[in-house]
C-alpha cells in the first residue's frame, strides 16, 4: 500500500512553476492518471531536501509541454515512471530531458517519450538507472547518458529520434534487446559502446 494515492483521473495541472513536485521526506507515494501540462519549469520533479524522497511512483500520467524536464528526478531512489506519455517538453529549450535523471535507483518502464525538444531519457551522474520497455521516438536524441553507473537499457524501441542512443564519457551501460533503427544522424554512439551490447 502507498502512503498517499494520488488520482488525478479528470484533472489538469498547469500554468505552474512547477507542476507537481515531490521532495524532503515525501515517500511511498503513487501520483496516477490525469495531464501535467504547460508549467513554466517542469512538468514533475522528485528532489531532496533534508531527507530523500524514496519508492514514489508516477503511473499513467500524461506529461506535455512543459518549459523544462517533462519529469526530472533529481534526489532520492527507489522512485518509478510507469506507463506515461511523456511528449513536447523543454518548450523554453532551457530542459534536458523528457525524463531527466540525476540520481539513484530509478526505474524507467514503458513509457512512451516522444517529440521532446530535448533527450527522450537524459542521465547525468546517475547510479542504478533501469530504462525497459519504452518507446521513445521523434527527440534530438533517444537516449543520452553521461557519467553514468549501473545503467540498463533493455527492450526499448529507438526510432526517429535525430541521434539514437549516444553514450557519452564515463558511461558503460548494459545494453540488451533493443529495437534502435532509422534515427536520422546515427543510432549508436559512444566511445567502446560495442562492449555493453547484446
């Protein structure tokens, strides 16, 4: 059971800084349903503040042009993006990802992630990152990690995005069943990539 199950099923957040945000010690939580649109910042960020925000889940939330990140996850761990559609974020071109990760034990499944002015998935110093199941299509890149640690990339879909997955410096993930085909620039980037895929 969660601590607090939020439905948003027939609501709207919108025309906020930020429009929904989880931090300090807002744990345990299940935030479903409903359309998180059009905020100045992002559309929902999870943060730390004295304490870390742990095991939250956001499920079948419709995440849409908002000025930043759609969902950035920035503190805590053990925290969920489930079956949302994560489309036409970073409208101020100021964001980084449709989902953007900086932080540890995330879990990133089938979602579709979509015509993001931006990365589909973005992750920057992030540890224990899974990314299953998504489709993320029509972003400057699919997938784009940097200084990565413990990131796996399984069982996604790839496609007409400008650039595929692009693994940057300090990344290694484990990269296994993917579809990543007809990107326009190129589909796999990244120095020894080779060595992670399956």
């Amino acid at each position: 059971t969660y601590q607090l199950n939020l439905d948003l099923t027939n609501s709207q957040i919108s025309q906020n800084q930020i429009g929904l945000e989880l931090t300090a010690g807002s744990s345990n939580n299940r935030i479903q349903n409903g359309i998180v649109s059009a905020n100045f910042d992002d559309g929902i960020r999870i943060d730390s503040g004295s304490e870390a925000p742990l095991d939250n889940l956001i499920e079948g939330v419709d995440v849409l042009e908002n000025g930043r990140n759609g969902v950035a996850l920035m503190g805590g761990a053990g925290n969920r993006v489930q079956d949302c559609r994560i489309a036409g974020n970073n409208t101020s071109k100021t964001g980084y990802g449709g989902i953007a990760v900086s932080t540890g034990a995330s879990d990133l499944m089938y979602n579709r992630i979509e015509d993001n002015r931006c990365a589909g998935i973005y992750a920057d110093e992030a540890a224990d990152l899974n990314i299953h199941g998504n489709v993320i299509i029509g972003n400057t890149e699919g997938v784009l990690l940097s200084f990565t640690t413990d990131v796996t990339v399984r069982n996604n879909t790839i496609s007409g995005n400008q650039d595929g997955l692009v693994i940057g410096a300090g990344s290694a993930p484990a990269v296994r069943y993917n579809i990543i085909w007809h990107n326009d620039n190129t589909d796999l980037t990244g120095e020894d990539c080779a060595a992670g895929l399956e």
